[in-house]
C-alpha cells in the first residue's frame, strides 16, 4: 500500500516537473557564420544553430570537431607523472619483478585494469591484477583491500587505477612496507596528495581535466610505446575499452574524449577482444554502436558483478583468450545484471516511500534518504534516477547492521558535489568523486546532521533558477527541414552524451493527422502534420500527460525508426505544450 502510494505521489511530482519545464530558446549567435560553415561542409542549413550553439563557427574548427583524428592526439608526456610512471614500469619490466594493477570494481577501474594488462603483457612481463570487494573491503585501496592484494599477490610495484588520489596515508603505508606505487586516477584531488614513485592525476594541472582513468591509462600505454616501440602493436584496437569507461564513467564526451568515444565505437563494432564480442551477443548489441548501447547495455552488464559481489567476472571476460569461457561469463553478468535490477527497483520503491513523506520540493533544494539493509552497490543507480526524475542533487545511503553507511550520490548542473560534501565533511567519515558524481561513508549517528547540513549547502548554491527544470531547445525546425539528409547531418555531430547532447529541435504550430494512439498502455503514439509534410511520433511515458488543444508545439529528438530494411524519421517527443503558450524564454 505504502509503495502505490509512493509511486502514485512520484508520478504526480513528475508530471509536474514535465509540465512546468521551462523552455529555453536558443540565442540567435554568429548565426551568419555557422551557416557559411554548413555550406562549406555540405551540412543541412536547419544545424547551422546547432554548430553556432557549439561555437563550430570556423571551417577549421567544425572540421576537427565532425572528423577527429587519431593523429592530432596530444603528447602523453604532457600529463604530469606519466614519464616518472614509464620510467618506474620499465624499470620493473626489467628487473622482473612483480607488478600488481590494483583495480576499482566499475568499468572505469576494470576496463582500466585490462588495457594497461594487455600492454604490459605484450611488452613480455607477466603482471597480476586485484580488484577488491566491494561489500568486504570497499572502495580503493582500503586497509583491507590492500592487506589481501599484498599477501596475495606480493608485489614489488603497485599500480593503483582509478583509485589512490585521496589515499596519502594508505600509499605512506604500502611504501613503507617495501612496495613502490604509482597511482593513476582521475577523481578530484584534496589538499594532501600522495607521496609515491608517480601520481598521474588530470586534476592537478591545466588541462586534461575530463579524462576518465582508462583515458589516462590510454595515455600512459601510449607513452610507453612511444619509449619503446613494439612494430606489431596496434594501440587503436585498445580504444574499444577507453570508449565503454569513457561512456559509463560519465565524463564529458569533448576534446580528446570525443576523439576516443568516435573510434573506439568503431573499433568495437569490429572488436578483436572475445570477451567484448560475446558480451555484445548477450546484450543484443549490433552495429551502428551508439553511447546509448554502452550506456543501457554493456555498461551495466559489466558494472553488474562489482555492483552485487565482485567485479572479477567483468575482468575475467575482458581478458578472456577462450569463446566458450567468455559467453559463460557473459551469461553471468547478465544474470547478475538482472538480479541487480530487482535489487535496484526494491531499493527505488522504498526511497520513494521515504520522500512521499519527507520531500516537500518548495522547501528542499536536495535529497537524502537511507535505511538499514539497502544494498550499497546499487545506491549509485538509485541516487541518479531519484535526480533525474526529482531535479535534486540526491544522496542515497545505505547502512549495515554496525551502524556504518556506504552512500552515492547524484548531482544536477549548477552544484559541485564534492564542493557541497566538503562543507558537510565534519558528519562524514569518508568522501570523494567528481563534480557530478561522489561517494561517502558516515555513522548511522551523523545521518541526521548531515542530511540538513546538505541541504542547507544546496539551497546555498542552488539558485532557484537552478532548480526549475527546464528543456534547452537546440534549433527550431519546420517540417521540410526534417529529410534523411538531415538525419544523416545530424549523425556527424556524434557521439552524443555527456558534454555533448543530442540536439533538441522544436517545431510550431503542429496539427495532429489523426488520433493518438496508445503503445503499451504508457506511451503515446502521434502522427503530426506541418508544412504538408506527415511525421510520425513517439511519445514515451507520454500517456500520463493530458493533451492540449492543438496546434501543439513539439520539443523533440529526431531519430531513425529502421523496420524490414527501410530507414525512416520518427520524432522522439520529450515535450509537448499548446501553441502561443508564453512560459519559458
């Protein structure tokens, strides 16, 4: 009862939301240029506002944004640490001694463990890897991760990925029991960094900023092939795995990243890496690969053993030379990817139990909810779709039976998480992450203090502009603008994902040309009329909103809708509003 009654209170919230999202036009900027740029490329001039609204202004600059190359990737060494982590490496390549990649339990940290594994071996060195538990041990290189990776393993060089930044003392301890470190990590420093043989952190200086850790870790086997080169090895077949981390790390898909994501869904779609391979055939994964296939697919699918138990099935399928081994293992995540799932939709219904009477959304500028028993490697998941439906940065904790709560949390554009979690760091025992995404440790004591003190930080940094949701419209379109030409225009503006959206265009004064339908008894099905051109629409979870009086204007995605071999437009439909309405700018 208590759960319908949830749901029925969130569904009512968001319809809300959707209904009072702003519309924010775009500015009409260096339009003039934009469209000698589309001419010049051959592009249709309905994206001209599109590339003015992403600076493509220059021919020379669209070009390198629409065609990126492999070759106007920057110099490795130009990331502080990678030539004291090369020098370091081949040092102990040629010792023989024994290196350990010490792992985080997400795709990030696996992906980044079996790229950095595959180069070294290729340069002849027989490197171990670890990867912790997470229920066990924790994130990083907690005191009992690392007391099992050292009287496992025995390791003379420890190369920790995607973790380390914010382990000073820890890596203090590891040196002085005889074993070297380097630390490849891309989370966001603190006042006190690591003392070890190299620290290789983006954060630390200038530029490089949004590299996620298989990037950098991309970087440094670049850097070592540079040093030493190995004629018969090819370093873009490894792109494929700096793609899937890039993707699901969400980090943003601009500059070099977008370089990495462009080929290395390429690469993917023709993957040497049997693992990759069988994981796509369970996933129902085919060419054209998009972020969104990543994303929704693959992505969870590898995240699903780390999340539950641990992540050495992931590793394991990454790195496996046998067919039959890798589509048993890729069985397994799938599996274990649909029991996270119900884990996930469990933990969703109580929390939205918690706000329907906790959450008054005049009063509260962010979210915290927790509770005994929640399981913490699906709190991630939990706390990202509550920010997304509510438009709240979220935090969602769960507790275990000694009163110690593991959290995630989830943030919306305008606040820093880890710049709000340092202002409540005195009711944590542990914080760290991104911008946009971090994690925390707290007493079962301290939940209440916190909660408050966190929403006191976002109400200070939110403004309530901030936390009015709105629609960024990207260009308006009339329906001749909508052909083939133009969809196949639009696909050079891919990947689309964090930091680079999928354009939304709008349309007025649109006529329905016939009666809606409904598809699934939830979403809605349209066809629409403009400038004697007919379209069809979809509308997803469309069926809880009323409809206005036409004529409508439409917020839409333009996507290709492939069926018996024919390619044709359909308008994914994110917003519908009556014409002349005057909320929004």
């Amino acid at each position: 009862m208590e759960v319908a009654l949830a749901m029925a209170t969130s569904v009512a919230f968001l319809a809300i939301i959707c209904m009072n999202r702003l519309w924010s036009f775009p500015e009409a900027m260096h339009l003039d240029s934009a469209l000698a740029v589309s001419r010049q490329l051959d592009i249709a001039p309905g994206l001209a506002r599109v590339l003015a609204k992403i600076g493509l202004v220059d021919e020379g600059k669209a070009r390198q944004f629409l065609f990126p190359r492999l070759r106007d990737l920057r110099d490795p060494f130009e990331i502080g640490g990678i030539r004291g982590a090369v020098d370091r490496i081949f040092q102990a390549i040629d010792r023989g001694e024994t290196i350990v990649l010490y792992g985080d339990y997400d795709v990030d940290g696996v992906t980044s463990v079996a790229l950095l594994h595959r180069v070294m071996r290729a340069f002849g060195t027989g490197v171990r890897t670890f990867l912790p538990h997470r229920l066990e041990e924790g994130y990083g290189l907690s005191e009992e991760g690392v007391q099992r990776c050292l009287a496992m393993q025995s390791p003379q060089l420890l190369i920790a990925l995607d973790c380390g930044t914010a382990a000073a003392d820890r890596i203090r301890e590891i040196e002085a029991a005889g074993v070297d470190v380097i630390v490849v990590d891309h989370h966001e420093t603190k006042s006190r960094l690591p003392d070890c043989r190299a620290f290789v952190n983006p954060k630390t200086g200038a530029s490089y900023h949004y590299l996620c850790t298989a990037g950098l870790v991309f970087k440094l086997c670049h850097a070592l092939l540079r040093t030493r080169r190995l004629p018969e090895f090819d370093l873009k077949k490894y792109l494929d795995l700096v793609a899937i981390a890039t993707i699901a790390d969400l980090v943003p898909l601009i500059e070099e990243n977008r370089t990495f994501v462009q080929h290395g869904l390429r690469q993917l779609e023709q993957t040497e890496w049997i693992g990759l391979r069988a994981l796509m055939q369970v996933a129902g994964v085919t060419p054209p690969i998009r972020p969104v296939h990543v994303g929704y697919r693959i992505g969870p699918r590898l995240n699903a053993a780390g999340r539950l138990g641990v992540a050495q099935d992931a590793l394991e399928l990454l790195l496996a030379e046998d067919a039959e081994k890798a589509l048993l293992l890729a069985r397994s995540l799938d599996w274990q990817n649909r029991d996270r799932q119900s884990v996930e939709q469990k933990t969703l219904d109580e929390a939205l139990v918690q706000l329907s009477y906790t959450f008054v959304p005049d009063r509260d500028a962010a979210i915290v909810v927790a509770s005994r028993g929640w399981h913490p490697g699906v709190v991630g998941i939990v706390a990202s779709r509550l920010t997304k439906q509510f438009h709240r940065p979220t935090v969602v904790i769960a507790f275990d039976d000694s009163g110690e709560g593991k959290g995630s949390g989830r943030s919306v554009a305008g606040l820093s998480l880890v710049r709000a979690l340092e202002e409540c760091g005195q009711y944590l025992l542990q914080f760290g992450g991104h911008e946009m995404a971090a994690g925390v440790r707290i007493e079962f004591d301290q939940l209440e203090l916190f909660s408050a003190a966190f929403r006191a930080a976002a109400r200070r940094m939110l403004t309530p502009d901030l936390l009015q949701p709105r629609l960024e419209l990207d260009a308006e379109l009339t329906g001749p603008d909508i052909t083939l030409k133009f969809l196949s225009c639009q696909d050079l503006l891919q990947p689309f994902g964090i930091g680079n959206p999928q354009p939304l265009f709008f349309i007025r004064r649109v006529a329905p040309a016939g009666e809606p339908r409904l598809l699934k008894e939830k979403h809605r099905l349209l066809m629409l009329r403009h400038g004697g051109c007919l379209f069809s629409a979809i509308h997803f979870n469309g069926a809880q909103f009323a409809l206005p009086e036409p004529p409508w204007d439409i917020a839409f995605y333009l996507e290709a809708n492939c069926y018996q071999s024919r390619v044709q437009l359909q308008l994914y439909v994110e917003s519908i509003r009556q014409s002349g309405s005057d909320y929004g700018r």
